[in-house]
C-alpha cells in the first residue's frame, strides 16, 4: 500500500515570501534522456530502451492530463534516431497518442538525430537532416529547435545546417569534463553562420543538472527548495537578469540513457502546492525558445565563429576505424555521385546507401564505448561496447565500397565474368580536377578469368599497413571534375614518366623540379627543403622536433602517477558549476625514436622515395617514407609501424618544425567551411587542438604550407598544447605544427589502449598565397577520391563528363539523390568572402528544372535554366543547396 507523504514545507505566508524575494519566478524544467549511443548499455540495446522511453513518456502523459497546468508531464526527444526507430513499430493507436502530445506541446523533438562530433563531414550532417521533412509529417511536429547536449562543439557549417533546414532555435547543454564552455552560462545569444545569417542559440548549463541540483531522486520537496535557493543566488551572483531559468532533467542515478522519471511529475506537483516563491514548471525547447523571444532576439548578443570542440581529441583513440571511417564517406560521396546519372532509380541501392550512412554517423556519434573502459579494460562489456564501435566503421566500408563498385560496373556496363580486360576508368568524383596515379601496363590486353564480384572487393578501404610501390611503373593522369576516363591499356603503353627530371647528389641532397632537399649524412634525415620557384627554406633550423619526427608523450612520473587525473582529475561538483580542471602545467616527458635501424633512397618512375627504419617506446618496426615528385609538388608522408599494447596515457605526434615569421596566421576546415585560427572561433572554444575535415594551412606574408590530413585529423599548433586551455595561440617565430593520429588520454568511455599494425597518410603542399579554394583542392587531392575501375571492353580512348561549373568563387562539393524526392541535390561552396556566382552545366542531360531548396528539397527560388545550364548567385562564404530534375 503506498504511504501518504507529508510536505516539510507549509504554504508560505506573504511575510515569509517576502524575505525570501528574487528576480526569478519560475524554473522551466526540460524532462528528456541524453542519448548517448553506449556509454550505460550495449549500442543495440540502448536503442530498444530509447523506444521503450517514449511509450513510457506517452503514458506519464495520458495519467498527468488534468494535472495543473505547470505540473503536466511534458517530454522532449532529444534526438530524432529514437523516434524514427520508435515509429516503425508503434501501432496506430501509440502514434495517434504521440501526435496529440505532441499538438498539445508536451511533447517536443528535437531535430539531430544524435550527438556527433566534428569527424562528421558536410556530406554527412545533410544527410542526416534530409530526414526532417518525413517526420514532421508523421509526427505532426514542426520540429523548429535542435538540441546538442554532453559535446561541447560542432562544426560552423552546422549552424548553417540548422537554418537551412527550418530550425529557428539551438539549444545546448555542454559538459566540461575534458571539455570547456565559450561564454558563462546560461547565455542567450545569436550564433552567425559562417554565411552571414544568425540563429538563435542557448548555452545551458550541464544536461541533467535539474535532477542533481534539486535532489530529485530523494523525492523530497525540503531538499529541491534547498537546492532551488542555492542555484538561483548563484545564477544571479553570475549575472542572469530574467525571471526564468532554465534547466533540463534526467533521472539520477542514470543520468544518461534513462528513462522517464515517473516520480518527477508528483514532486514537482507537490513543490507548486507548497506556494513558493518560485514555480516549476514542465518545459521543452520551444516554451524556452519563446521566453527568449519575449526577451527581444535583435537585443541578444551576435557571437561568430566557429564552436571548436574539446571532446573529439577521443577519436585518436580508435585510429585504425577512424581512418576507415573517413575512406568509406568519401566512397559514399563517390557512390552517391554516381547515383544522380544512372538511368533507373535502384531501391536496393537507396537502402543499401542508407544502411551504408547510418553506420557511418553512429561512428561519428559521440559516444565511443562503456563508461569504465578505461577502468575496466579487460572487462567484456569494455569489448562489447568498442568491438560494436568499430563495427560501424567496418559496416560503413563495407557497404559504400559494394555501392561503387555495382555502380561502378554499371557506368561501365562490363559483364559480371569475363576472359579479358581492354582498359581501366578513371572516376573523379569531386568538384576539383584531380591527379591519379595509375599503373602502367606494357600488355595491351589482360587475359584470365575475371569477375566483378572480384572487382568489388578492390574498392574496399583495406590495408595491410606495409608501406609499398606498385611493382610496375605509374604515371599520373589528371581528370577534370566529375568525369569518367576511359583508358585502353594500349594508350597507357605509351604513359612516360618524368624520372630525368629528379637528381640524387649520393645521399647528400635531392633535386626535383619543385624542391631541393639536404639529406643528413648520417642517417638521410631531412635537414632542410628549399622551394626552387621562390628560394624560401621550409624548415626552421635548430628545431628541438625535426621534419616528420616521431614523438611519443607520456605522464613525467616524476610528478605524478601515470593516470589521466594528471591531465584532468574528475570532480563532479566542479563539472556541475561549469569549472573545467585542466591541468595546465601537467609535466609530459617526449622522446622520439629510441633505435635507427636503417634509410634507404628508392628511385621509381617519376618519384624518389626516401623510406626511414626505426623502434621507439612502443611503437615497432617504424617505416616512414618521404615520396617526392618530379609530376606535382606535393610531398607526401606515410607512416605505418607496429604499436604495442599501453593502457597508461599517452599521445603520439608527427611533427612539422616550419618556417614561418612571428604573427603567422592559421587557417583549418571543418565540414567544408574555412576557419581562421582564434579569429574564426568562438569565445573560448578549444583551441589547444583541432579536428581537421580536410587541411590545416599555416603562412605569413612570403608564403605558407597546407597539410593534408585524409586519414587522421586530430592536430596541434604552435606546439604541445594539450591540456593547456589556450585562450589564444601564440604566434611565436617558427611555429612547431603537429600531427596527433595517436592518444588514450580520455578517462571514461574511449578506447583504453590500442595495438595491431597502424598506417597514415599525409601530404605537405607549400604555397606564395593562401587561397581557401586551392586549399579545399590539395586537401581532397590528399585523400586520393578518384575511382580507378575496370574496362572489360576499352578499344579507344575517351571521356563522360558528368557535370561542367565555371566559377572563379564556387565549386559545387556534392552530388547526391534527393532523399524521398525527384532528381538530385548539388552542393555548391563560395569559397570566398564576397559574393559569387557559379554557372552549372549538365552536358548530357536536358534540365526539367533547377531550384534552390532547403536541405529537404523544399522549394525556395526557381532558377532560369536553358537546356543544359543554370547559375546560380551566391552569399559570402555560403553553401547553397540546389535541386536539379532531367527531362
């Protein structure tokens, strides 16, 4: 039988009220789950639970539906993968009940489908908002308000996302363990996008900290009043001046993944009978959204830049499915391209696609494994939670590699077996021109058995991590934008490479058309690069790191044990009050290679190669190799060794000593939108280290350099400057440049250790003046996007352009099927902080129509089309999104 509680507090009378007197009157409390895809429970399981949430959500709403008004059960889906799950099973009758809470606005979706990180590309995060539209209509929610809670960044090109999607408001509730805030919260204020626009946004306190700040879990109406009169003195000792705050509830002790609190409604109910000063009231997003509006948004501040993200220095924990993760997104893009001009739509391939992009966001997803990895490593839930992890990348691969290929083979039109192969096609599928490097043969005909099935398996992103040359010659073929080569392998008998036009002085020096490079005697280490065009040096002399030096960072021990707490030591009370605990002066000891065991110079075609053998702490049987060109001035590094087992914290680099004069400027990408270093960032966003989409430029006025990250992003600038909460880099002469594949550091839920064969890629590309386009263009060179695929039958030579721009400001950065619409969707960037234009062209298709839309394919401009071309005009630095229907 339940037990009749008794309220500590009587109704307050009007001189007690008065003493107590505050500006706040009401605390608006958003009741959700924090999604996070792991971390508490399995990944499968936890998406079960999350459906089993709403149908427990819908029932507190139906039993609180003549509750007082303030005191109704209200709801909010903080992310929309749950409910798009929940939706395919629910019965009528659950559905009819979901819509009606949710015209009654008691329950609210938020319209992320997860928490991600900034490894997701511009690709990707469109593709996870062309969903919106399907379920605003299924749900019967307008689903104006997005909701970024637990990540403490995302990419700026998000922002852009948002509005362009039909979102109105952005929510945040940020954690600062291992992270940090850009302002004092909570904060109102207007986030420009990177195209000049401004969306409303909220930074709120810690998810969850309603349950904990007012004890809710003890169902105790004494204990809330006590915690309600301690946050709101601080919160107004922090200078919030309305009569509302705001806070969001979980259900202690799972603040994370749980579900509905079925006690929270009733204490809440109890806490406004007891006549407060200050009422509870259930809340979603948009009853906040419209506190903020009564507030005046033209009067709110207008904050720019992008919101740089602590967290995702995690990835570097999972290397190897990192690296995989961003090839198979690039074969999607690939895939998707080459889906907008086959001539049938193909429902086996739009699901497999879909499949193929779930697996590669739920990798981007924030979450990477169970809460005690790294203090239970050995524990099978540990492997359970990061073995699914992984999955995601390998399923992403998997799928988006069997998409090219029968597309691939369509394009193609080869029979599945055949004796013999005539020629290759090479497939760029990107809006830049792009170099591809092909073997030569000196057979005009390949004989023996083939087949695609065969074929098929050669698209996949898999290594064995051994750094070696093709065993024929190679030459580069350049390929224009979205075209399709075909090349006989009688043509190619004939490719030459350009070897005379590198010279080796012994193992003393190496001149190729674009460098002169000193070897060091001893040991073939790089000592300096000259560039020929301008005489500039590239190295900075007497540098402690040299070029492309392995560094290997761990704890001092003679200061403190090796655990993370020496970076960052975990305080609970500290966290919920917004305060990060950053050990700035953590002591780190680095040491590069312990044993050289050999360097050797190889000469190929139109290449010389310098490879370095070495052993360090514990990384074995290191190979780099150095690979210059006579055919293009791109020095490309590749690193691959073997690395053992520590579960102890620790980071490895690859380091960059450059050149460059004191006030050098920075320049990163992130989800095709360029980011100037402390310029472009907001408040005091991370800037110790940086996730790279594609490249990160350092220069000054004589000249510059691009360095290309296709497989790792995580850097450092300026030098080792982890855990330092920089507020800004400094700009020291000769600025040491980092690459950090490698680190464990994270305390909770990311990989403890990792070992097995590791390999990365990078490429370095000097430059007189930065030029963002140019940049994007060395950055997608870097990530090798063209296609090379068989040509059963190949007797002549010739091209298939797809689509042909003209633009001196844009570049269209995608293609892709317009999801549960007609025709495609083109993606096209301005490049540059004016306004632009770009002229599209389809050669060999008649254009029914072209619009500008939302991302959801909603019509907002026609555009004037003649046959095969339209333009289109575009804001400083936007990225517009065009549909276009073929005849």
């Amino acid at each position: 039988m339940r037990k009749r509680t008794v309220s500590f507090f009587k109704v307050l009378n009007s001189t007690e009220r008065k003493k107590t007197m505050s500006r706040i009157k009401e605390i608006l409390c958003m009741h959700h789950s924090h999604l996070d895809v792991g971390y508490t429970h399995p990944q499968n399981m936890i998406l079960e639970l999350q459906c089993d949430y709403i149908d427990q959500a819908i029932d507190l709403c139906k039993k609180t539906a003549d509750w007082p008004e303030e005191s109704r059960f209200c709801w909010t889906c903080e992310a929309t993968y749950p409910v798009m799950k929940w939706l395919k099973s629910a019965s009528a009758e659950r559905v009819r009940l979901f819509r009606q809470f949710v015209g009654e606005g008691r329950i609210s979706i938020a319209a992320l489908p997860m928490h991600t990180t900034p490894g997701c590309t511009c690709l990707e995060l469109t593709q996870y908002l062309q969903h919106l539209d399907e379920i605003r209509e299924r749900t019967g929610s307008e689903i104006r308000t997005a909701i970024s809670h637990d990540v403490d960044g995302q990419p700026w090109t998000l922002a852009s996302l948002m509005l362009d999607s039909g979102i109105e408001f952005y929510l945040t509730g940020p954690n600062v363990h291992f992270g940090g805030i850009p302002f004092p919260r909570p904060y109102a204020f207007r986030w420009e996008t990177p195209d000049g626009r401004l969306l409303p946004t909220f930074l709120g306190e810690h998810y969850s900290v309603f349950s904990q700040f007012f004890f809710t879990n003890q169902n105790s109406t004494e204990l809330m009043h006590k915690g309600v009169k301690e946050y709101i003195e601080r919160v107004e000792e922090n200078g919030w001046n309305e009569d509302f705050i705001f806070l969001t509830a979980t259900n202690p002790p799972l603040y994370d993944n749980n579900c509905p609190d079925i006690a929270l409604a009733d204490l809440i109910r109890k806490y406004n009978e007891e006549r407060h000063e200050v009422k509870v009231r259930f809340a979603t997003p948009e009853m906040l959204f419209d506190r903020i509006r009564k507030m005046g948004i033209e009067t709110l501040d207008q904050q720019r830049g992008d919101w740089t993200d602590y967290w995702n220095f995690g990835c570097a924990s999972t290397a190897r499915e990192v690296k995989i993760s961003r090839k198979a997104k690039a074969l999607l893009q690939a895939g998707d391209f080459l889906s907008c001009f086959e001539e049938e739509e193909d429902p086996k391939e739009n699901a497999l696609a879909e499949e193929a992009y779930r697996n590669a966001l739920f990798f981007d997803e924030h979450t990477w494994g169970w809460v005690a990895s790294v203090t239970q490593p050995e524990h099978e839930m540990t492997c359970a939670q990061l073995n699914h992890k992984k999955e995601f990348a390998y399923v992403a691969a998997d799928l988006s590699a069997y998409l090219v290929g029968r597309r691939m083979e369509k394009l193609t039109k080869n029979p599945f077996q055949s004796d013999w192969q005539e020629g290759v096609v090479l497939l760029n599928p990107v809006g830049m021109p792009m170099q591809c490097e092909v073997e030569i043969s000196d057979n005009p005909l390949q004989t023996g058995r083939r087949f695609s099935a065969s074929r098929a398996a050669e698209y996949l992103p898999y290594d064995d991590g051994k750094l070696r040359r093709p065993a024929g010659r190679c030459a580069m073929v350049e390929i224009p934008p979205f075209t399709a080569e075909f090349i006989p392998y009688s043509s190619l008998c004939t490719k030459r490479g350009k070897k005379g036009e590198i010279q080796v002085s012994g193992k003393e020096s190496i001149d190729t058309p674009f460098y002169h490079v000193d070897l060091s005697e001893a040991n073939g280490r790089i000592s300096q690069i000259t560039e020929k065009k301008t005489g500039r040096r590239l190295l900075a002399e007497n540098a402690e790191w040299g070029f492309f030096d392995v560094v290997e960072e761990k704890v001092d021990q003679r200061f403190a044990a090796p655990e993370r707490s020496a970076v960052y030591p975990k305080d609970i009370e500290k966290r919920n009050k917004s305060i990060p605990t950053w050990q700035h002066d953590w002591r780190a000891v680095r040491e590069g290679i312990r044993k050289f065991e050999g360097f050797k110079l190889e000469e190929g075609e139109e290449e010389i190669c310098l490879y370095y053998f070495s052993s360090s702490g514990s990384m074995k049987n290191i190979v780099q190799r150095i690979r210059f060109s006579a055919a293009h001035p791109r020095i490309e590094l590749d690193i691959s060794f073997y690395k053992e087992k520590v579960t102890e914290p620790e980071g490895i680099y690859l380091s960059f000593p450059l050149k460059l004069r004191k006030g050098w400027s920075c320049v990163y990408d992130t989800a095709d939108t360029f980011v100037k270093l402390d310029e472009d960032q907001m408040g005091d966003a991370c800037r110790d280290y940086i996730t790279v989409d594609k490249s990160i430029s350092l220069f000054d006025e004589t000249g510059g350099y691009t360095l290309a990250c296709p497989d790792a992003p995580m850097v450092q600038v300026g030098g080792f400057q982890f855990a330092k909460e920089n507020r800004k880099i400094e700009r020291n002469e000769n600025p040491l440049l980092l690459a950090w594949p490698m680190n464990n550091y994270w305390d909770t839920n990311f990989a403890p250790s990792q070992e097995g064969m590791m390999c990365f890629h990078y490429e370095l590309s000097c430059f007189e003046a930065f030029d963002a386009k140019e940049s994007y263009r060395v950055g997608l060179q870097a990530a090798k996007p063209c296609i090379i695929g068989a040509a059963v039958e190949c007797k002549t030579q010739r091209k298939k352009t797809m689509l042909q721009y003209d633009s001196e400001t844009s570049a269209p950065i995608f293609l892709r099927p317009q999801y549960k619409g007609d025709g495609c969707l083109i993606a096209v960037k301005n490049f540059c902080p004016e306004e632009g234009s770009c002229e599209i062209r389809i050669p060999e298709k008649i254009i029914k129509s072209a619009y500008r839309t939302d991302i959801q394919g909603n019509e907002r401009e026609e555009l004037v089309v003649s046959k095969h071309s339209f333009s289109v005009v575009q804001r400083p630095g936007e990225i517009a999104f065009l549909n276009v229907q073929f005849m």
